[in-house]
C-alpha cells in the first residue's frame, strides 16, 4: 500500500467533507497519525492497519 497515497487521500477527504484544514506530516516507518486539537484520533501503530474510507470523518466528528 502507498502510505502516502493514503494520506493525500484522508487529507482530501478532511477538507471536502469537514471544510477544516489538514496537513500532511510525514512520519517514519510507516506511521500514519490522526490528530485533531493536539489529540490523536488515529494511529496506525497502535490500530495496525490504515483507515478505511470515513472512519477518520467519523472520529473527527466524534471528537469535537
């Protein structure tokens, strides 16, 4: 899988769905980290595996 395919997507999907802004911070090792106010709503580290479509829109919200 393309990681960082992968997060242009989430980003995309962020901005689209929640009109906030998102940013891509590229970490190592394959890590993919969610953060909203300074909270991680995702890890992939910890989760073992990407997102699926919507999952991050729903955590967002859920967070708020």
């Amino acid at each position: 899988m393309d990681l960082r395919r992968e997060a242009v997507r989430l980003r995309d999907e962020l901005q689209a769905t929640l009109h906030v802004p998102a940013k891509i911070r590229w970490g190592g090792f394959g890590e993919l980290t969610v953060t909203v106010d300074g909270r991680a709503v995702f890890s992939k580290r910890q989760v073992g595996r990407v997102p699926e479509p919507g999952e991050i829109v729903r955590l967002v919200q859920s967070a708020r």
